[in-house]
C-alpha cells in the first residue's frame, strides 16, 4: 500500500471515536451482516449507490477495498458501486483521490473512461459511471449501501440486493466552482473513509 494512504488509513483508526453513536449503530448493522454472510459463504459483495455515481458512492467503492486490505480482510470483502443515472467519475473526484495520495489512470477518451485507482503496488480498483445493476457489479445477494438521500428516496427496493442500508452524506457538488470546492471534496472522501475503517474494523475483530 501506498505510504500516503497507509497514513491515512492509521490516522482513521485513531479518529473512530469522533463517529457519532447513531452512525455507530448503522455501520454495525452493516458489519453484523458482512460477518454473516462471510462466516456462511466465505465472501461478501458491497455496492455504494449514489444516484450519479460520480462522487460519495465511488468514494465508499475506493475506500471499501483499500480497508479490506488494510485490515487484510481483502480475500473476503469486495466493494463496487453504481448510480440511478451514468455520468462520469467527476474531475474533482479524481483531484480529490490525488491529492489523497491515489494514483489514477484512465481508459479511452469518451465522456465515461475508465478510471483505474491504484492504493499500492498491484492494488487498484476501476471506477467508472454506471447503473447500480450493470454486468460489471454483482447481480444478486450483495449489501446495498445507499451515500446520497435522493438514490435512499427514489430506489426504496433494490434488486438483488441480500439487504439495503442508508448512510447518506452531504453532496460535495454544492460547492463546485466555490474557493471550498478542493476542500469540501476532500473532507467528504475522509469523512466516507473514516466510517468505512469503523465498519470494518468490526469485521476484522469477528
């Protein structure tokens, strides 16, 4: 793993006390259920659902995978993620992971690329736009995990899914083309990041 990111993994673990209780209970269920689903079947499949796929559910996709690693849990949990409508990983997405210390290359020149996220040698996941359900997620009996309340409001059931959970965060598009945008991007990454590492730090301890 990327030195940079390792840092900030260790610097999660140390700040799991700032999540407040009634986060705590949320991710727990989360994790109670992850637990489950490994100890039956040996693997467990999240997908973040966001209803553009372009910032908050491509975050928990990135995140997922680097603690899965982090808390060598990786052989067990897979991360993907997914939208109501197809855009495009936005670019302050990308400057944000950047900045955080992710090496980011991409695939094809069409508005949707491609994006490769690479955390350590030989670790990467692919971020790209796409409707919850497409071919390259899993179809059926993964843990839905809904990051913005307009894709918690307007896709009450979602196919496929062995459970659903909601941990809506603040949209950090409210402030593209403001002097916070870098900021509010990066804030909101750490912020999906930290309770990410508290959900699975619970795995890891089962």
């Amino acid at each position: 793993m990327y030195p940079k990111i390792k840092t900030q993994c260790l610097k999660f673990q140390n700040e799991l006390h700032l999540i407040s209780e009634e986060r705590q209970l949320i991710l727990k269920s989360i994790a109670d259920a992850l637990v489950t689903r490994i100890n039956s079947e040996g693997r467990a499949a999240l997908i973040y659902i966001c209803t553009h796929n372009s910032r908050r559910s491509h975050f928990g996709q990135i995140w997922a995978n680097v603690l899965a690693e982090f808390y060598e849990i990786s052989a067990s949990i897979k991360a993907f993620s997914g939208g109501t409508e197809v855009t495009a990983l936005h670019p302050n997405s990308i400057q944000a992971l950047r900045t955080l210390g992710f090496q980011i290359t991409s695939q094809g020149q069409d508005a949707n690329p491609i994006h490769t996220v690479s955390f350590g040698e030989g670790l990467s996941t692919d971020c790209f736009s796409k409707i919850y359900d497409d071919p390259s997620n899993p179809q059926n009996d993964f843990f839905a995990v809904m990051t913005c309340s307009h894709a918690d409001q307007n896709c009450p059931f979602i196919p496929g899914a062995a459970a659903r959970f909601s941990t809506p965060y603040e949209d950090p598009k409210r402030f593209d083309s403001t002097p916070q945008e870098a900021e509010k991007y990066v804030e909101r990454c750490l912020d999906i990041g930290l309770e990410i590492a508290y959900m699975l730090s619970l795995v890891s301890n089962r």
